[in-house]
C-alpha cells in the first residue's frame, strides 16, 4: 500500500502540479523577500549615502561569510531525508538541531574575535556587532526553509518571508525620516530577520515536532553525512562575500557602496530560476532512485526552463545598467554601472550551477558539489587579489564572474561523465536557439532605446516571448499543461 501511495504521489501529472506549485510558493517568497529587501537596500543606500552604505553592506557580507559555520550542510541533507522518508528525516532534524544550537555560539564568538583582529574602524566594528545576532537567527530559519523544502510545504516560507518584510517595510519608512545612522538600519535588519525565525520556528513544530536531540553517536552520523555539503556551503558563501570584505580593506568604503548596489540589484533577479531548482530537488531525489530515465529527462526539462530565464537577465541587463542605476540609485552611483553589466554574467552562471549543484547532491555524489566550490573560491581569491586593488568595484565583479564560469563548466564536465547524463546537442542547441533569440531581442531594445529605454524593454520581451515559440524552445504543450495543472488545482484535483 506504501509503494502504491508513493507511485501516485510520484505520478507525473501529480508531480508536476508540485513542482509548479511550490514553484509559485518559493516564487512569491522570493519576490516579497527580495522586493522588500531592495525596498531596504534602496532607502539604505540613498538615506546614508556611498560610503555609509559600504559600511552597512561590509557588515552584513562578513557576518554572512562566517555565518555559514552555523549550518555545515545540515539543511539540505534534512531536506533530502524528509523527501525521501519523512521519520528518518525527522530524526536527522532533531540532531541537526542541537547541533546548530552548539555552532551558532561558537560562530557568534568566533566573528566577534575575527573582527577585532583585523583591525577595522570601531564605528564598523560597531555595526558588525550588531549584526552578528543576524546570526542566530539566520541559522535557524535556513535550517527550517530547507525543512519545509523537504517536505514540500513551501507556503510555510511563504508566510515566514512575508513577516520579515512586513517588519522591514514598517521599520525603513519610519527610518528614512531620522537622521540617517548605519546602526539603525542594521537593528532593522536583525530584527526582521528574528520575527521571521521565530514563525519558520512554530510552522517547523505543527509539522513534525522536533526535539534537542544530544546523542554524540548520532551527531557524528549527521554529520558526516552534511559535511561535503558543509564544504560546499562554506566555499560558495566565502565565495560570494569575500570580494566585500577585501574591497573594504583594499579600496574602501565608497567602492565597497558601488559594487553592493549593483550586487543587490543581480541578486534579486535570480528568484524565479533559483526557486524553480529548489522546488525540483525533492522529486530529482527520489527519481534518481524509482526512475533514471524519467530523472534524466526531468533535468533536460528543468535545464531548458532554466536557460529561457537566465540568459535575458545577462543581456538584457548589459543593456539596461546604466537606465536602472539611475533609476534607483541615482547619479551618485554611477561607479555601479560598469560593476552592474558585469555581475549580470555572475547570475547567469549561478542559475545553472545552482541547477547541477541540486543534480549532484540528488544522485548522492555531494563531493562534486565540494570540489566546485572549491576550485569557484580559489579561482575568486587568486582574482580578487589581482583584481581589486588595481580595479576596485569592477575587480570584484570580474572576479566573480570568471569564478562562477570556471565553476560552472566543471559541473557541466562532470555532468557529462556521470551515467545520468544528458545528450550533449541536445543542451547546445538549447543554448544556440535561445543565445540567438537573445541576440535580436538585445538589438531591438538598443534601437527602440535610443526613443525610449523602457518602451525598449518592452518590445524586447514580447519578441523574445514570440521567439521562443518560432524557434520551438517552448511549445504550446509546455504552457497548455501548466494551464492545466493550474485548472485541475483549482478543482481541486
């Protein structure tokens, strides 16, 4: 009776109005999250100014960077385990949690020793203190949003991620009136990151009721289990946050405010590829075990919606950088143009690392994972160190690029090694069909630009749509069934 519930659970049509709808629940998360947060990053960065606001960004990158030890990989082998048995995951989330209860005050003492060491100005170091309460929380909520991940209850990080942007909105309409103090927007910071722990927290505890679990045996069980991924967690977050801090130490506060406004920007152009990978992991674990063929097939599938999303954020924002600079941030940010047009290609690249990351981790090979965020990091630093001294902000974006790249072509090398591999044309002529339509739409919108830059845009998205149905990257099928999902959803199928 349990394998029949699991083959009706897995049927395809079934399947796929998951996906799809925890697509969607992601997705608005995702969009609140990071509309809210570049409401906060807007009002931030033009209520303090450049340098100002490369301080508060400087703060949030280090405490992000160490925050990672809090985690050790802990989360996404939870999610795994619930998708694949939910008892066992439970257990796994019991040790998970006492563990990270343990690392967050080790972390926390950890940061406050770093910062010191490193000789930073005291009102940063002020900031930075503040800032790494974002910790405790941050720890947790990951912990659970990868927790509801696996058990595909995705509107619970719905709900989570609509309570911290509410506390954020209400705060930074009341702050932009004061008198404009870094501390103040980082005690916002922290406080809508505890608002919504605090809620992740009680959704996690109606679903399954964790408890502190301190057995050592089973501690180490975990653990070695989420320490490749652990790894992996480490490399990418130090991989990510460590141009901001060595652009602080190297070219200041001002080339520090430059580059994290063009940062921010990319960053949240990424929430619809990234949740559609995340809400895919699940099924990608358990039919890499009931059904390889169906696996494979489901990541050419993904990969393609994947590339229809991500490549017009690389050419369309070389395009529009310097338009939504201004647009947002002002002309005192005019230094972020430049790093803008080059961190576009950063987020390109992420989508589809982020996509083959999931693939390996589902197919129990984690370590390769590992050894790409490795090589990603040792790529960063070595360019970083060459790069930002002479370049500054413009260093730091090339940098990542060139890091995330060389990073993304070793996952797609060992894709190919693996025995669960796609057809190599196949996935080219995806990129070719798709680089082509890209490559018109990019005229049209610098063409009907020189009119009117956001009446270009407009006519690039609805050729670009129209293109893809020429070109045959997206069938009427592809939307005649997520059509119908949707309908069978709203009768309650």
């Amino acid at each position: 009776m349990e394998v029949r519930s699991q083959e009706v659970f897995d049927h395809p049509v079934v399947a796929s109005r998951r996906i799809i709808r925890n697509t969607f629940f992601l997705s608005v998360a995702d969009v609140l999250n990071k509309a809210m947060m570049f409401v906060f990053y807007f009002i931030a960065a033009r209520h303090l100014g450049v340098e100002k606001f490369g301080i508060l960004s400087f703060a949030i990158a280090f405490v992000t960077m160490w925050s990672v030890f809090a985690d050790l990989g802990l989360g996404i082998v939870a999610a795994r385990e619930i998708a694949r048995n939910r008892e066992a995951g439970r257990r796994q989330v019991n040790a998970a949690l006492a563990i990270k209860l343990v690392s967050t005050v080790l972390v926390v003492a950890l940061i406050v020793c770093v910062i010191n060491l490193l000789k930073f100005p005291a009102n940063k170091v002020r900031v930075v203190y503040i800032c790494t309460l974002f910790i405790l929380e941050a720890a947790f909520t990951n912990f659970f949003v990868n927790v509801f991940q696996g058990l595909e209850k995705m509107h619970f990080t719905t709900l989570s991620r609509i309570i911290q942007v509410v506390v954020l909105v209400a705060g930074v309409i009341i702050l932009r009136h004061s008198f404009p103090r870094t501390e103040n927007y980082a005690w916002l910071y922290v406080g809508a990151g505890f608002a919504s722990a605090a809620f992740a927290w009680g959704g996690v505890y109606f679903l399954i009721r964790p408890q502190l679990d301190f057995n050592f045996k089973r501690w180490w069980g975990v653990l070695r289990q989420a320490l490749p991924l652990g790894l992996s967690v480490i490399f990418v977050t130090f991989y990510y946050w460590n141009g901001t801090t060595l652009l602080a130490k190297l070219s200041g506060d001002r080339a520090v405010g430059a580059y994290s406004a063009a940062f921010r920007i990319v960053w949240g152009s990424l929430f619809i590829p990234l949740s559609f990978s995340a809400s895919v992991y699940p099924f990608f674990s358990r039919l890499s075990v009931s059904d390889p063929q169906r696996f494979v097939q489901t990541v050419a599938r993904t990969l393609r919606y994947i590339t229809v999303f991500a490549l017009p954020i690389g050419g369309m924002g070389v395009v529009l950088a310097r338009a939504i600079i201004m647009l947002i941030y002002g002309s005192a940010y005019e230094p972020a143009v430049l790093p803008l047009m080059i961190l576009v290609w950063w987020s390109v690249f992420a989508c589809f690392s982020s996509l083959f990351s999931y693939y390996f981790i589902a197919i129990n090979r984690p370590v390769i994972t590992t050894v790409q965020s490795a090589i990603s990091l040792g790529v960063n630093l070595i360019a970083n160190f060459i790069l930002i001294p002479r370049f500054g902000a413009v260093g730091a974006a090339l940098a990542i690029v060139t890091a995330e790249l060389v990073g993304f072509l070793f996952l797609l090398w060992q894709h190919f090694l693996s025995p669960l591999r796609m057809k190599g044309g196949e996935l080219a002529l995806v990129f070719i069909r798709v680089g082509g339509a890209l490559i018109l739409v990019m005229a049209t919108i610098r063409l009907v630009g020189l009119w009117n830059i956001w009446v270009g845009l407009g006519c690039g998205i609805i050729l670009y749509i129209t293109l893809l149905f020429i070109c045959r990257i997206i069938s009427r099928s592809d939307f005649g069934f997520i059509l119908t999902l949707a309908k069978d959803r709203k009768n309650g199928g």
